[in-house]
C-alpha cells in the first residue's frame, strides 16, 4: 500500500509529539517498524521546523492580543479626566 506524504507526516509529527517508539506505532497502525523508521528520517526535520515556525506564529499573535488587550484596559486617554 502506498501512503499520501501527508500521512506519513501525520505519523511522524505522532512521534515527535508522543514519543511513542517504532515498536508500539507498528503494533497499533501494522505499519512495520522499519517504514515508520524511514519516514522519521526522512519527514523529522521538516515537521521539526513546522513546529517552530508555527510554536512562532502562536507566539507572536499571543503578544499581539496581550498588546490589544492593554491598549483597552488602559484606553488612549481620552475621558480620563473629564
């Protein structure tokens, strides 16, 4: 059977976020140990670089509401002393 680049991306991206073993992957999918191997070799860097890109993109859209949630607590000083 031959599996969409997307899935083995799925697969490894379980990996790096379990950290479930080759051995337990291959007992739940019957995806063999050696295949799953490969395409953690093949697909960990870029799923790695995936997420940071987007650990990244989350971070910096945080700061903005935090900045966008100051900006209306403290206001831009109109009417503070009327």
């Amino acid at each position: 059977m031959r599996y969409k680049e997307n899935f083995k991306k799925g697969m490894v991206r379980l990996i790096i976020s379990t950290g479930i073993s080759y051995k337990k992957l291959s007992e739940l999918t019957t995806i063999s140990q050696p295949t799953l191997k490969k395409w953690d070799d093949e697909y960990r860097q870029e799923c790695l670089d995936e997420k940071k890109r987007e650990t990244e993109r989350l971070k910096k859209q945080e700061e903005e509401s935090m900045r966008c949630t100051a900006w209306h607590q403290y206001g831009s000083g109109a009417g503070r002393f009327e």
